[in-house]
C-alpha cells in the first residue's frame, strides 16, 4: 500500500468531521504526508477517530 493513500477508516473518519476534512485539505504535502503514516499505524477504530478529532482541533 503506497504511504500516501488513504487509508479505508481514515476516509470514513474524515467523513464523518467536516471540519478535519477542511484541514485535512489545507495540509502542506509533508503534513499530509506525516498524518498518513500516522494513520496508517493506527491499531483500532477508536485511535483513527481521535487522530481525526486531533487533526479538527488544530488551531
């Protein structure tokens, strides 16, 4: 699986935020690209909701 694709729980994650979407897609390619790898390694449902939950409260 390439690093920079998007992992199937991530998708979902972002999804159902609107507001980590939005940031999501305002990310430089290298924090997008560090987020991935995070995303990547998450374990569990749970992890992947925060990551995203993470990701909408960054100022």
């Amino acid at each position: 699986m390439d690093q920079n694709e998007l992992p199937l729980g991530f998708s979902f994650a972002l999804g159902q935020n609107p507001e980590a979407m939005q940031r999501f897609t305002v990310l430089t390619t290298e924090e997008r690209s560090a987020l991935l790898q995070k995303a990547h390694n998450v374990a569990s449902k749970a992890e992947m909701r925060q990551l995203v939950q993470d990701l909408s409260n960054r100022a």
